[in-house]
C-alpha cells in the first residue's frame, strides 16, 4: 500500500497529461510506464540527497565521497551479476 501512495502523484500527472500527448491510450501504455519510472528516480535521487546529509553529520567529505563510490560500484557489480545469470 505504501508505494501506492508514493506513486499516485506522478500517476495521477500522467492521467491529466495523457489527452494532450498520448490520446487513447489506457493505463498500461508507455507513457504511463514513462511517469512512474520518472517518480522512482526522483524518489532514489531524493534518497541519496537525504542519506549524504544524514552521513555529512557524522563523517567527513571525503568518507562520504568514498562510501558514494562504493555504493555505485557495488551496484554496477551486482547488475553485471545479475545479466550474467540470465
């Protein structure tokens, strides 16, 4: 239920911007799909804003800075695993 509410806003501008750039197009269609893959990298975009202030307040720059590398590091990794195993 939680990530419904999360989503319903860029649902719902995806619902009054559909007449003008997508006519006839239902609820499963591309741009549907468009806003709500828009409001989950503004949400992770959002996230990472929030987690370098937390980490700000107790470590300096340059951790913060390292442990940013990392984490992008280990997620590049693990999507490489990932289409490995596919």
């Amino acid at each position: 239920m939680g990530l419904a509410y999360l989503y319903a806003p860029f649902y719902f501008l995806a619902r009054i911007t559909a007449p003008m750039f997508a006519p006839g197009e239902h609820q499963f269609s591309n741009h549907y799909g468009t806003f709500i893959l828009l409001g989950g990298l503004i949400y992770g975009i959002l996230g990472l804003v929030l987690l370098s202030r937390l980490l700000r307040k107790y470590f300096k720059d340059g951790t913060v800075a390292w442990l940013f590398c990392l984490l992008h590091l280990e997620q590049t990794f693990s999507i490489m695993l990932l289409r490995k195993a596919e």
